[in-house]
C-alpha cells in the first residue's frame, strides 16, 4: 500500500481481515489519501480512531501519515 503511494491513516484490528486461506487484507480506505512523495509529506489532520493513533498525531507539530500506520 505504502509502496504505491497511499496511506491509510485509520488501521486497527477491525481493518486487517483474514480470508478461509490465511491471506491478510486491509479494509476500510475512508480516511486513506495518495501521496506523491510519502518520506517529504507532513500533515497535522487528525484522522482514524482516537485510541489506535500514535501518540505523534495529536501534536500541534505534525506527523508523517505513513510512519503513523506502521504504529
């Protein structure tokens, strides 16, 4: 997802699905938004469920969307 250029900015367990053969898919991309260059874009919008964020979204100093999902 990442490599293509989209984060989603709201994964939690109730998003990652798991198929009769074991492969893992994430749904729910109603917060999601492409990004050109992920490493360079920096935002301050609060999105996805409160109690599955990095502690880093709630700063005034902004976060990077992409590192955000890894947490």
């Amino acid at each position: 997802m990442h490599t293509h250029g989209v984060v989603h900015r709201d994964l939690k367990p109730e998003n990652v699905l798991l198929t009769s053969d074991f492969q893992l898919k994430i749904a729910d991309f109603g917060h999601s938004k492409r990004t050109q260059d992920m490493r360079d874009f920096k935002t301050t919008t609060h999105k996805g469920t409160l109690c599955y964020n990095a502690p880093e979204v709630g700063s005034a100093q902004g976060y990077f969307p992409a590192m955000t999902d890894l947490f």
